[in-house]
C-alpha cells in the first residue's frame, strides 16, 4: 500500500459520502492509486455507524480541519460548500498537501484566482472535480475534434431539465443564493448542480489538449421561477467563444421544470453533429447520415482518483484528462459574468404539489425547441415566457466580480 497515495478528506455528507465510498473503494482495488487516511467530519453525531467503520479500516478520524492538516496525508480531498474552498484549499496547501477541490472552484473568479496564486506560491497542484472530463473518452474525443476528424465546430448546445424541490434549496444555507455570510457563493444550476455540462463543452471547445475554450463575450436571459432563493433557477444563454474557432456555446438549464432530462452535451460541425449523453455515451451523425457509435458508457470516479494520484506524484497521462485550476477558469468566469450582466427575470411559477418544484409554464417545450435550434428562449421570439435579454461587456482578461446585475 506503500505506493498509493494517502488522501485526507473534509466531511461525510452528501456528496462527500461518495468521495468516501470512492476512496475505501479506491484503496482495496489492484489498480487504485489511493488511500483514504484520515477523515474530518464536522457533524460526527450524524455519522456515527460510518465512522466506526472507517476505523475498523484503519482511518484516522480527526476532530478538527487543523488535526487533519496534521495527520499523515499528501493531499486533501475538499467536497465542501462553495464559501470554504478559497479558505480550506489556502489551507492545505500552506500546510504542504496537494488539493482535489470540488465544482465550482470558487463562488467568485476573484476567489478562483486567489487560489491559483496559493497553488505558485505552494509548488502543489490542485485538481478540479469536474468528473466528466477524467472519463477516457473526454481526452480521446478533443484529440479526435482538435484533429478535423468531424469537421470544424460551429455551435454547441448544453440542456437539461433537473426539478429541485423544496428540501433541495433547504439542504444548506447556501443553496440558491449569491453569498453566504460575506462570501459569494453564485449558487445556481449553471454554477453548481449542472456545472460539470457546461465546463465540459467549454473544454472540448478549448483550442488544444488542456486547455478550455475562452470567453469572449455572452448575452441572453436568467429567470427565477422560485420566488424563495436570490439567484436565478433558468438559464438561456449564447456564449462566444475564442475556442476552435469562434463556435458559440448555448446553454439552456432549468431547476423550473416539471420533466426531467438529463444534461447533455451537443458540438455541430460543418460534417454532423457530436452528442455527448450523460453517462458518457457518445456519437456522432453525419449530415444526411444515420448515428455512429464513438464511445459507451464510461466510468470516471476511478479515473478521477487515479489521474489525481499521478498529478500528486508527478507522473505524467496521456490517456486521462486532468481538470485543472487553469481549464476550470472558463467556468468561473462564465458563472461572474452572467451574474454581473445578465438582469433576472422574477416569473410566474407553481407547485404541483406541495414541497415540490416550482415550474415555469411552457418552459420545458421551449427549451427542448432551444436546444434543437441551438437558440435560447429569447431568440426563439415565440415561447410566451417574459424575457429580458442583455449582452456581456468584453471579457478578454476579466479578472474581479464587481457583483450581480443590478
């Protein structure tokens, strides 16, 4: 077990429950990379079957982020809420350990360039837990795209339909809003629930092997059909890029919605069209052709694990993507941007049962017509849905938040 490397991980709620799974996992597989070594749990009381478990399995539980520091790790596993990853990930890396740090890197691109600069300052790496781009098939497609096989790409198209309901905006006292306390956390579909979508089209758009594409410019509209929460729970859209090209990139997610779909991810080409589904199935049409199989489902937890391990001892991959501080910051600055430029539209909504989603009428038709069209709603011009569009100032070096559209 010598060679695996020994992860400290913060929490064991919610999404950390699986890092945990993962980990344990990880460390009893012929080709895992990893250890779980040490765990912090602030809520140990609500934990107290799974932490007799881990130290059955030999890890150390630390009462304290500070003990954790100090246990025997080479790096930190940060699934935590929005406002502790600039802190936490300063942290860790002052004490000598390398990050994986969960979507979005940072509430803020402020923030997310804060933590770049603690990653220089440290030597150490930080990885991103945007899963999708470890799946094999991520690295194999780009290098496919970036080679002409498919054409040159002319426009891209990310949509899902994900109903949140009541105890989803009540699980933290961050969910839905701009700021926790003094710290802007931009909660929304696009920041965070769907996240992992919209930086994986940026970053197959991105004009080599690491990179994601940059944004140039954006327009479009925000909705909020949830009359509790301060962010938008709609987003339509039309991003420009300076990627392959100059495709545009629409982005069409709702947390509104009585159907349910899952994200997906479409490039068209000048040859066809790329659909990436959500569990990693993907194809490509030709034009006036019939759907060609390019890869099946994919895992990508282990491969995110293990591409991180490598990161951490300096090993170098070929074959896995790595989501780094540097192809994440597209994302950053699209969540800021659309915040600071985009007006949101408060809209008529409804429950159809108590507890459930609010759900914007009409609104799922139109965006699955959206999508089609690689539109948003506003151009669309039809959908009866109030609108309010506006466009983004320059993006090109965009580097401070100067707070949400007034």
């Amino acid at each position: 077990m010598s060679h695996r490397v020994n992860i400290g991980l913060v929490g064991l709620s919610g999404y950390a429950n699986e890092i945990r799974k993962l980990l344990l996992s990880e460390g009893n597989h012929a080709e895992g990379r990893t250890r779980l070594a040490a765990v912090f749990a602030p809520d140990p009381e609500l934990h107290a079957e799974t932490i007799d478990d881990l130290r059955a399995q030999g890890v150390s539980l630390t009462s304290s982020f500070d003990e954790l520091l100090d246990a025997d790790i080479e790096a930190l596993w940060l699934p935590v809420p929005i406002d502790l990853h600039r802190p936490m990930t300063e942290r860790a890396l002052a004490a000598g350990n390398a990050v994986m740090l969960e979507k979005p890197v940072a509430g803020c691109i402020d923030d997310h360039d804060a933590i770049a600069r603690a990653a220089d300052a440290a030597g150490l790496p930080v990885a991103v837990g945007f899963q999708d781009i470890y799946r094999p098939s991520t690295l194999a497609l780009k290098r496919r795209l970036l080679a002409g096989e498919f054409g040159t790409p002319e426009s891209a198209v990310v949509w899902g339909l994900w109903p949140r309901d009541d105890a989803y905006y009540a699980r933290s006292t961050w969910a839905g809003r701009l700021r926790r306390d003094d710290t802007w956390v931009l909660d929304s579909p696009i920041a965070n629930a769907m996240a992992h979508y919209v930086n994986l089209a940026l970053f197959l758009l991105g004009p080599s092997d690491c990179d994601a594409a940059p944004i140039a410019s954006l327009s479009g509209e925000t909705l909020r059909g949830r009359p509790t929460i301060e962010n938008a729970d709609t987003f339509s859209v039309r991003v420009h890029t300076r990627g392959q090209g100059s495709a545009d990139l629409v982005v069409l997610l709702t947390h509104a919605t009585a159907g349910f779909q899952h994200p997906s991810v479409s490039i068209r080409t000048d040859r066809g069209v790329i659909d990436v589904a959500f569990d990693g199935v993907t194809t490509f049409t030709p034009t006036g052709g019939a759907a060609e199989p390019l890869f099946d489902e994919q895992p990508h937890r282990p491969h995110m694990a293990r591409r991180f391990a490598r990161l951490v001892r300096g090993e170098e991959d070929r074959d896995i993507a790595l989501a780094t501080l540097a192809s994440s910051r597209p994302h950053s600055v699209l969540i800021c941007a659309i915040a600071e430029s985009l007006p949101i539209t408060p809209i008529d909504a409804h429950q159809a049962e108590p507890g459930g989603a609010f759900v914007i009428p009409s609104l799922d038709a139109a965006i699955e017509r959206a999508a089609r069209e690689h539109k948003t709603l506003g151009e669309l011009g039809d959908t009866g849905l109030a609108v309010q569009a506006a466009s983004s100032k320059d993006l090109a070096g965009y580097a401070h938040f100067a707070g949400p559209h007034a």
